[in-house]
C-alpha cells in the first residue's frame, strides 16, 4: 500500500485499533493509510436492529463524496453453485452465514 503522507482521521482519535478483530484492524488501517485527509475512518459503530443491539464494523464519511457503511468479513469464503457466498460459522452459531446477492 502506498502511503501519500494525507492520510485519513480516526475517530474517535484515541480508538485503540488493536482492540478489533485482526480482519477488521486490516481494513481501518488500510483505510487510515490510503484514503486521503477528506476521509473519516469511525470503526465498531453501535446500531440497533430490530431491537437488537448491532455494530457497524466501518463508517467512512467525507464531506464531499458521502457515507460508505462497510462490513468487514475475516476468515474463509467459499462460492456455492447458485453464486452465493458462505462464511466459515462463528463459534456458538449453526452453521455457515449466506451472502445473496439478490
């Protein structure tokens, strides 16, 4: 990755990275590094959905091009024959997450 010397803010400037899933450190500090100084890079943001307490892996705002929400995927993905994708399962869950992309 190349690094211009603008580089995007965090926020909050004191989030500590090495707190997020190794997937998720990868991509903000991707992000930080290679979006320019327009950028602000908001990780863990808290949601609530349908009534159940969420989180927003990335936010990325800029005044002049908008608000990209981005879910980060760590580990393993696979292709099914009907073009789907599975996630290997998160300990505690059922089985592979299904990514649509109808």
């Amino acid at each position: 990755m190349r690094h211009t010397g603008c580089v995007a803010t965090l926020l909050p400037a004191d989030f500590d990275l090495t707190l997020l899933p190794h997937s998720e450190q990868r991509v903000c500090k991707a992000f930080l590094l290679g979006l320019d100084a327009t950028w602000t890079v908001i990780p863990c943001v808290p949601i609530v959905v349908d009534g159940a307490d969420s989180e927003i892996d990335v936010v990325l705002v800029c005044a002049s091009r908008g608000v990209i929400v981005v879910e980060v995927k760590g580990g393993v993905t696979t292709q099914s024959s009907d073009d789907s994708l599975l996630t290997r399962p998160r300990p505690g869950t059922s089985g592979p997450a299904t990514i649509s992309w109808e």
